[in-house]
C-alpha cells in the first residue's frame, strides 16, 4: 500500500512539474510575442508595413501550436493569454510562413534562441516571409549546385573573407576597398558559372532579404552587429554545403552597410531586382574589366592560398560520397515516390547535389496525398521535384512501411508495389 501511495505521489509530482514548465514556457512565448510586436512597431518605416501578425510558436516534438491570435475555425483555444492547439499532421514544422485555417502565419519551431536580439532576428526575417506576397516578392528558393563545386565554393569564401573585413574597416576607403574586392570575387563566379547569377539572386531576393529585415529589427548595437556577422560567416563556413544557404550571409552584410548609408534602399527592391547591380551602384563600385587577373592578384589578401587548398581536399572527399549516392538512389534497385501534392521540410544546411541527377537531402520530411515520408538517411530529390528515391524497403507491414533510415505513412487509398523486372518499388494509387 505504501508502494502504491509512493509512486501516485511521484506521478503526481511529475505530472506537476511538467504543468509549471508548460506555464514558464507560455509566459516566455507570451514575453517573446511582446518584444517582437514591440521591434516591428519600431521598425514599421523598414517597409512601411507592420511585421507582426499572425504567428505561431510550434513544439517539434509535440506538435503544440502556441499562437497570439486564433485561427478563422477556432481550432486554437484561448489559454493564458496564449492560443494553443495541435498542427495537424500533414503539415511540415519548419522556420517559415505558411497558409493555414484562413489565415497566412509565420510559423517558428521551438527552442528559440537565448539571446534577446537573435530571438527577434528569427522572429522577424520568418515574419517578413508572411507578409512578403504583399511586399511583390515571390517566395522562391532556387538551387544553386555550383555553389558546392570547388571553384564556387572558392570564390564564395572570398566574398564572405573580404565583407568580413568590410564590416571590421575602420576607413570609409578601406571598406570601399573591400567592398570592391568582394563583388569582384562574386562577377568572376557569375563568369564562372552560366545562369549563376540569377539563381543567386533568387535566393538572396527571398531569403537574404528577409534575414536583412531580421538584422535590421533586431535592435543590436553596431558592435553586437558586426559580431552577429562575423560569428555567422564563420559558423557558415563549417556547414557540409552553401548551395542553400548563403544568402543569409552575403545581403544582410551588404544591406546593413547600405541602410547605414541609405535607410530606404531596400524598398526600391522588388521581384525583378538584380541584387548585385544594386549593390555595385549604390556603393559606386568600380569593377575591373579582367577580373581573372585582379581575382589573382587580391586572392591572398583574403587567405586565399589556404581556401583553395581545403576546398580541393574536400572536392575529393565529396567525389567518393556522390558516388556512393549514385549506386545507392540510381544505380542499384530503389523506391521512387512521384509527388501529386507534396509539402517539404529539410535542413538546407547539409544538401548535396548530385550532378544534374538531383539533390540529396540527408534528413527530409514530406507530406502528399499519399501519406507521410520521414528521411533521416538520405534521400534523392529530383532536379524539377516532382519525385523523390530512397533504398528498398526492408519491412511492410500493411500501411507502415520502412527501409534503412526511412519510414513511410500510406494513405487510404494507396500501396506499395515492386516491378520485379527492375526491382524497384512504387507507389500506386489503388482503383
């Protein structure tokens, strides 16, 4: 009997302290609501629009919504101060904004960042998303694969090398300079690369946009500023791959140093903006008409000797990992997933492109009409994504089907089938 009250008062324990974690989270998601809707009415010149508005705060592990205002349906109940539900399962949880119950919300995944300032760095670049179709800004992530070839990579570590010292300048001309230097790094990598220059603005009108908006209403000091910089381009550097990521890098240091200049700049962007133009003319920047040679002459400047020797390391190492994909997603039997009306979320951080056969993404998520698809080993996107391989299955067990590193969730409605010419699975619509 003893026994038994023990453990009821050790549930009932837990069970209490589990109650007043859930309320300390909710008063600080409560704080963060605060001090967001608080930097965007400060910032509302930025875009003489509003930043706050409908968002949500989801736990990944949990899928709780946690919302400071509720959804058209009501799905989200009022709870101290907080709208709280559950995000159904077809939805991918990511940093992001999305259309969801009659409402378009920035949508932010828990744990947020400690530090004040960076919390509202992420809070605002995802807000800026939701409001970004009005701003005349498609939402568009183009890949950009040369950015994982050696040379790509090379001349992208410069740029970042020289904005580095641009930020650092305690000269006008010496940030000229570097300035100079960092965009002639970039138009020798436009050269480089047909089409380059168009997939990288692409990226940088969605995301780098929207991460300088993030800097801007953060509310950090110039010091904390260029610290935030530094340490960024830094960590950026230890990441598998840049081909998604860059962006959060290269505009918010160029349109930090403009804003100081010119604090409307940004609102003359728009869909059809070439970044880069805008940013050699608005820093009257003098590009050099060989830029092979003066790309020769400034490279060590910048450690490019060092660059250039890690970067051929690692092309080699690179080399033997696509091969391993190709014989495991092309060459060997596979499971093909055609996409009817798929949703995604992944870590862009870890990408690798596999020549013009794809991208794989080490961990992804995808919902479609078929069911649920959870990656964690790897998976091989098509170049146009309309479809999706990943290894054999090893186990189905009615509409639970899984494989190395994977597991699927079928719908109603569809099922696994083997072409026992090839040896490859599918799956097919049930008639």
């Amino acid at each position: 009997m003893k026994q038994i009250i023990i453990i009821a008062l050790l549930f009932l324990g837990i069970e209490s302290i589990k109650a007043q974690e859930r309320r300390r989270l909710k008063d600080s998601i409560s704080i963060f609501f605060d001090d967001i809707k608080t930097a965007s009415k400060k910032n509302i010149r930025l875009w003489n629009k509003d930043l706050y508005g409908p968002m949500m705060i989801v736990n990944p592990k949990t899928r709780e919504i946690f919302a400071n205002e509720s959804d058209t349906a009501n799905t989200l109940k009022l709870n101290g101060g907080i709208y709280s539900g559950a995000l159904p399962a077809r939805i991918n949880i990511a940093n992001t904004a999305i259309n969801w119950n009659g409402k378009r919300w920035a949508m932010i995944m828990l744990p947020l960042p400690e530090q004040k300032q960076n919390r509202i760095n992420l809070l605002a670049h995802e807000s800026f998303h939701r409001i970004q179709p009005s701003l005349g800004f498609t939402l568009n992530n183009t890949e950009n694969n040369h950015l994982d070839q050696k040379n790509g990579r090379i001349y992208l570590r410069l740029e970042l090398e020289a904005l580095k010292k641009a930020i650092q300048a305690r000269s006008r001309g010496d940030q000229q300079q570097y300035l100079t230097d960092a965009l002639t790094f970039r138009k020798y990598r436009h050269a480089l690369y047909s089409n380059s220059a168009e997939t990288e603005n692409s990226l940088e009108l969605n995301e780098g946009i929207a991460e300088f908006t993030g800097v801007i209403v953060s509310g950090r000091n110039k010091a904390q500023t260029k610290a935030f910089f530094l340490n960024g381009i830094d960590d950026f550097f230890k990441n598998p791959t840049f081909v998604r990521s860059f962006a959060y890098h290269t505009v918010p240091v160029y349109g930090y140093l403009l804003y100081r200049k010119n604090s409307d700049w940004n609102k003359k962007v728009t869909a059809k903006t070439d970044l880069t133009d805008v940013f050699i003319n608005e820093f009257a920047i003098n590009i050099p008409a060989n830029l092979e040679t003066k790309i020769d002459e400034i490279s060590n400047r910048y450690n490019g000797a060092a660059i250039i020797d890690e970067e051929t390391v690692r092309e080699e190492k690179t080399k033997a990992l696509i091969a391993e994909y190709k014989a495991l997603f092309i060459d060997r039997p596979h499971f093909e997933i055609k996409f009817e009306k798929m949703n995604v979320s992944f870590d862009p951080r870890n990408i690798v492109p596999i020549d013009n056969k794809g991208t794989v993404y080490p961990t992804i998520r995808v919902t479609d009409l078929w069911g649920v698809l959870t990656v964690e080993k790897g998976a091989l996107m098509s170049p146009n994504w309309d479809r999706i391989s990943i290894s054999n299955p090893v186990a189905i067990d009615g509409k639970k089907i899984s494989g190395d590193g994977w597991k699927l969730d079928l719908a109603d409605g569809y099922s696994v089938s083997k072409d026992e010419a090839t040896g490859n699975y599918r799956i097919v619509k049930n008639k």
